[in-house]
C-alpha cells in the first residue's frame, strides 16, 4: 500500500563484521555511529551479547569488557536503530509543474458551468 508523496521501502539490517583477536577490546569502524548500546545486537561466535555487561559504544567504536575470542568474522552487529526521514515539502513550495500530468486536483469541478 502506498502513501500519498512516499513510497513504503524495507532497508535490511545494516550489518558490521569484526574479527576478534582474543586480546582486543575496542573494535573501530562501524557503518553508523550507534544512539547507544539499545540500538545494536551484538552476537560473538552467534552468542548474543548482552550490553549492559559486554559492551559499550563510543561513536563508531564498540568496546568490550573483555576480549572477545579469536575468529574470522565472529563479532556480528546488527543496527536496530538506523533511522529514515521522510521529507515533507513546505507550504506552498508544490507547483503543478512538479505533479505528474495524470494528477487530479479537482480543480476541473469549480470551473464547471454544465455546458
């Protein structure tokens, strides 16, 4: 179903993949820098992690307490909270000429005479 001026889209999940090292904390490089830790699932070797004990973000950079295991590809964050925005034009800033020629606008109605 559409809605007027916007066409409904689905996005996938944006997805980031680090490799642990077992020694590192601080992984840099995420697609989005996070709100806060309620806006990523993170998941080591599938597990996932629970943000109020294993985490923490800083900008584009996710820390850990500790050291997560060595492993190709075995820290997987998902972003929950990419936002999108809707743009509405302002008042008065639609002219016909930005309307698609087959748009009614009704106007045809109040010059109507019935001849």
């Amino acid at each position: 179903m559409a809605y007027i001026g916007n066409q409904v889209k689905s996005n996938p999940f944006i997805v980031d993949r680090f490799s642990g090292t077992g020694s590192a904390t601080s992984f840099t490089g995420m697609t989005f820098a996070p709100a806060g830790t309620a806006a990523i699932a993170v998941f080591v070797s599938g597990v996932y992690q629970d943000p109020a004990a294993a985490y923490t973000v800083s900008g584009t950079t996710l820390n850990f307490t500790s050291a997560p295991a060595s492993g190709t590809s075995n820290i997987v964050v998902l972003h929950l909270g990419v936002g999108a925005t809707t743009t509405v034009p302002s008042d008065g800033s639609v002219t016909t000429a930005k309307l698609a020629s087959d748009v009614d606008l009704g106007i045809n109605a109040l010059f109507y005479t019935g001849t």
